[in-house]
C-alpha cells in the first residue's frame, strides 16, 4: 500500500498492484479483504475503482465512506502496510466508436469511478459533462478534478451546501437537454440510478449504470448480489452484480423490484416453469 | 517427502481429500480463473434443481463473527442447462465433478439422478437433504432419518452403479447419527457433513431480519465445531461409511482436524469466498501437517483422534519399533 488519504467525508487508498493496473479498463472493480490474516470478517469488501496510474509498475486507487467495522479496518491502514486484494473484478463499461457527447452522472463517492470512464472517452473524441452531487457539501467526490477535464459541470447536494439544491436526477433533464447529450454514464446508489434511468428513457437515449449491490465474494459464486434484469431474449433474470455486471444497461435494470424476486423472472417461485419434471 | 494424498469416496479414487463444498463453486467456470479445477480432487456443483430457480430476495448475505449467513434459496439453472452447458465444461476439462441435487419431493431426487445417470463427467452423485419436503408441510428430509432414508433409497435405485451416491447431512436434527445410519442402510456410498446450520441475524438498525429470508444458513469458522462433532460421532458409529467433512476450514490446519475426527474428504466452501484460490493453499499445507507428523500416507491419519488416549499411532515410521 502507498498512501492513504482522507477526502472530505471519504478515504482514499492509492495501493502498488501492477496485475490489477494492467488488466483495467473503466468500470472494473476490487474486492479487498479486511481485518489482517486472522480476520473474522470473511467477506471481501468491493470497491470501484478510481484511479490507475504507472508509477511504481502500476497503482490503483479506490475511495470508500466509513459504515462499519470492515471499512473502519481500512480507514486505520497506513503506507507500507499490505493489503490482500483480488481484482480486477466485473465487467466494464462498454465505450462509444464515435465521437458523442457523454453527461456522467455521479451520486456520492459513486462519482469515483467514472473519471477513469470519462477519460477514456475523451480520448475517443467524445464531449463529457459532470453532473456530481451528494447530501453535503463534503459528499460530493472529485468536483475539482470534473471541472478540470469537463465542458460543464454541475453540482448538487441535498442541504444546497454545494452547487444547487437538491439531487443530481433533478438537473439531470436540464445537462441533457443543454448540451444535447447521446448517452449517460451513471454511477451512485440504487437510487439514484432508478431515477437517472427514468429521465434518459424519457429523453429517449441510452444509460449505462454502475451498480453498487452488496457483495460477498466478488467473483460470482456466493450469489448474493443478484438483481433482476431484463435479458436480450426480454426474459428477466436474477443476474449477478459482481460477473454480470456490475455496469449494465440502465432500461435493462428492473429497479423497482430490486430487493424481490419478480414473478415473471426466469425460476420465480410459483413461475409456470416450476416443478415440471 | 511427500505425502500419499489420494484417497477414496466409496470405489472411486480421488488424487487428493480437497473438494469444493456446494454452492461455494458457482459453475466452475469462474473459479477456473484462479487455480486450475483439476488440482483438487473433485469440484461440487450448486444443488441442481430440476426447474430453474431464482432463489431467494436480496439481502441474501451476512456477516457475523467468522462466520456468513445466507439465505440464497439454491439459485440455478434447473437440470436442463446444467446438463447442455455446465457439466460438458467440467467434462471437456477431466475435472472431477460431484453434483449435487435438491429436491422438494422423494420423486424429484429420483427425477433428477434419472437425468445424471447418463451424463458423464459425475463423478459421484451428492443428495442435498436439507431441502423442504413439499410432501411433509416443508420440513426438511435431513431432520429425519425415514425421509432422509426414502430420498436416498430411490436415487440409490435409479443412479448407475458406479456412481458413488453420498447423502449430506445437516446438523439440525436431533441425532445425527441415526439419520446417518438410516442414510447407509438404505445405500449411501458416503456421507458428507455439515449442512449450514440454520440461523439468524437482526440488522439493528433497521429493527429488522438482516435477511430477506429471515433466517439463513450460517457458514464459517464459526461452525467448524460443530463439524467437528458431527464427523467425530458419524464416523465413531459408523467406521466404514466414508465421510466428505466440511464446515469453517479455511486452512490445512482446519482440514487436518475434520481428517483427524474421521473424514476421508475435506470440502472448502466459504473460504473460497474470501480467498478463491484457498484449495490449493489448504492442501498444500495439509501435506506438510501431514507430513511434519511423519505420515507418508494420508490414509493413515483419517479418524486418526479416535484412538484410545495413551496408545502411539501406527505407521508413524518416526517412532515404530523395528519387528527384528
């Protein structure tokens, strides 16, 4: 581990792992077991990640809030000290061929992830516009570094400490509809990205979102980070989050039954396919 | 020096005890990118349905102190996909594989080892009896000896003779042993234990059950006690029945103990959650306990605990007096 930092209400950590530095691309993720060897906490913790950079034959960095014991364990982390990682885990953003005008839309430290999107993007030619945001005026990540490589940038937090008052799905139709954007790239929680969804099937142009579903392995074997979403043959299926995903087609996600079992997805209790032998 | 590892479930020859546990492997597939499958001595599949499954709602998982519970409801494909792509893969690459099926009803199990029977790449057939029987208001065959006995009696008639049928038991249940014995008697080839234990967390913030299914399957260290137990008085009633023991081995150590209790298998299932390249570590540092007590073969250290206390363990060439 290199360094570790706090960033407002956020920690980040820039972390020496070339294997996983290399085989980035945008959207990827990292499970990080936390507690030391003899941990009791046996499920790995997911992080996007935020950043890679070369140096030392290859760093990455991801940014994390404190909300239990396992992420305390990490926020206590200096450098120097090692940290037992997997990654680079899920699968990545798709990116445009042409040259289209990208509005990312970050909630909280979900923003994060998609500078590394967003590069690659300009890189291809393509317009990007931040929409950042949070509760407070400390929860919104990476505002200074939006305004840096972005056309526009626009803020919003829940108490109006920052930028305008409100939620990042609530100026989202206005970015849209200024710099008459192609597609959306969105990153934050659950709900967020409902409501982000919403306004780009309502502008009529393609989302794609990065979900953050709990986990437990990462890898896709412990089948805890199912949601149901809506297959190329339109039949639902409890997908999981860490393989299939994370970053989906946003129309795709069926967010109003995340967190249930839609009756019409493939398997569902009761379903017409049940107990046929 | 190495170790004699092989070892054997019924007549069927396993390169090494480490096999995976079900429903901790996914398809295989994608714990292949991290270790090479045929490295261990079997891979076990999820518990395949005959329709597919969705399994329960989200949250499925917790954590507790070394230990997870969870509350997936066997998400699957259902017998039909397992069979067109999940089992060729395994097949096409020689590994190991012993599948395991769920059932809600005696003739489903039966269903389902029809379907098997003639697939190949099974290299033995793992009943999972921890299922609801829809026939008895949903409780679960494992509680009880005659269900369990029942399941087990109508795979055994219907799977191959050459497949290994092993019957998993859970440890809720009065007496273990006797639907252990009631499992042998009507022909399981092998026994494996434990099954999650069943229990429950309440996110205190919410005030509510930390699982959407209310109460889980508790894994993990946390268990490995209790699997310990149940190892040690299955195979203290019933000597010749091989045992696939598993619960909490996150370590050579771990698998060690379950040897010493009885078990001639190891299955790691919950460590692959943490660590996914965990059954390579967990042998090799089994073969060098196993080594460092000064065994050649792993075979002479199963049950190995059971010995009366005082009386030197055999074949330990380090200290066995020479018969001239």
């Amino acid at each position: 581990m290199l360094t570790t930092r706090q960033v407002d209400a956020y920690h980040a950590l820039t972390v020496v792992a070339p294997r996983i530095a290399e085989g980035f691309r945008p959207g990827h993720f990292l499970g990080v077991a936390v507690g030391g060897p003899h941990t009791s906490m046996l499920t790995r913790r997911a992080f996007f990640i935020h950043d890679v950079k070369p140096d030392y034959g290859g760093t990455v960095e991801f940014v994390f809030a404190v909300d239990g014991p396992g992420t305390a364990w990490l926020a206590g982390r200096r450098a120097r000290d090692t940290l037992d990682l997997v990654g680079p885990l899920g699968r990545p953003f798709p990116l445009p061929r042409d040259p289209v005008t990208c509005v990312m839309v970050g909630d909280e430290y979900g923003s994060a992830m998609l500078f590394t999107v967003a590069d690659a993007l300009q890189r291809r030619g393509c317009r990007v516009d931040f929409v950042l945001g949070g509760a407070s005026a400390d929860r919104v990540f990476g505002a200074m570094r939006a305004r840096r490589m972005a056309e526009t940038t626009t803020l919003t937090t829940e108490d109006g400490s920052l930028g305008m008052r409100g939620r990042v799905t609530d100026v989202l139709p206005g970015v849209i509809a200024d710099v008459r954007a192609d597609v959306v790239y969105a990153s934050g929680p659950m709900e967020t990205l409902r409501r982000a969804t919403a306004v780009a099937v309502e502008f009529d142009i393609p989302i794609q979102v990065a979900v953050e579903e709990r986990m437990a392995c990462g890898i896709g074997v412990c089948m805890t980070c199912v949601l149901p979403v809506i297959g190329d043959d339109g039949v639902t299926r409890m997908v999981r989050a860490c393989v299939e995903g994370p970053v989906f087609r946003g129309e795709r996600v069926r967010f109003d039954d995340v967190g249930t079992i839609p009756f019409d997805a493939l398997g569902a209790p009761g379903g017409g396919s049940r107990n046929v032998s | 020096m190495s170790v004699d590892m092989r070892t054997y479930l019924g007549h069927v020859e396993l390169a090494n005890p480490i096999v995976t546990a079900a429903g901790c492997a996914g398809s295989g597939a994608e714990l292949a990118q991290f270790f090479d499958l045929g490295r261990i001595g079997a891979l076990t599949t999820r518990s395949i349905t005959m329709a597919p499954r969705a399994g329960r709602p989200t949250p499925r998982m917790t954590e507790t102190p070394s230990g997870l519970l969870n509350g997936v409801g066997l998400q699957g494909p259902g017998v039909d996909a397992f069979l067109t792509r999940e089992l060729p893969w395994l097949a096409q690459r020689n590994i190991r594989t012993v599948v395991s099926i769920g059932g809600g009803t005696v003739a489903e199990y039966a269903a389902l080892a029809r379907r098997l029977n003639d697939a190949p790449g099974v290299t033995a057939l793992e009943v999972n009896l921890s299922c609801p029987n829809i026939e008895d208001r949903g409780r679960v065959f494992a509680r009880d000896g005659a269900a369990s006995a029942e399941v087990i009696a109508a795979v055994r008639a219907v799977m191959r003779y050459d497949v290994p049928v092993v019957a998993k038991l859970s440890p809720d249940t009065a007496d273990i042993v006797s639907v252990a014995r009631a499992c042998a008697t009507s022909g399981a080839d092998a026994l494996s234990m434990i099954n999650n234990p069943l229990g429950m967390s309440i996110d205190t913030e919410t005030m509510l059950p930390a699982l959407a299914a209310g109460t889980g399957g508790l894994s993990g260290p946390a268990i490995r006690p209790l699997a310990v137990r149940c190892v040690w008085q299955v195979r203290a009633a019933l000597p010749d029945v091989p045992i696939i023991g598993m619960g909490g081995v996150l370590t050579g150590r771990d698998a060690f103990e379950l040897i010493l209790a009885g078990a001639c298998v190891v299955a790691v299932g919950t460590a692959l959650f943490h660590d996914p390249s965990s059954c390579l570590r967990i042998l090799r540092e089994l073969e060098e306990i196993v080594a460092a007590r000064g065994y050649q073969r792993l075979a002479d250290v199963i049950g190995l605990a059971h010995r009366p206390p005082g009386a030197t363990a055999r074949h330990r060439t380090d200290f066995e007096e020479s018969s001239l």
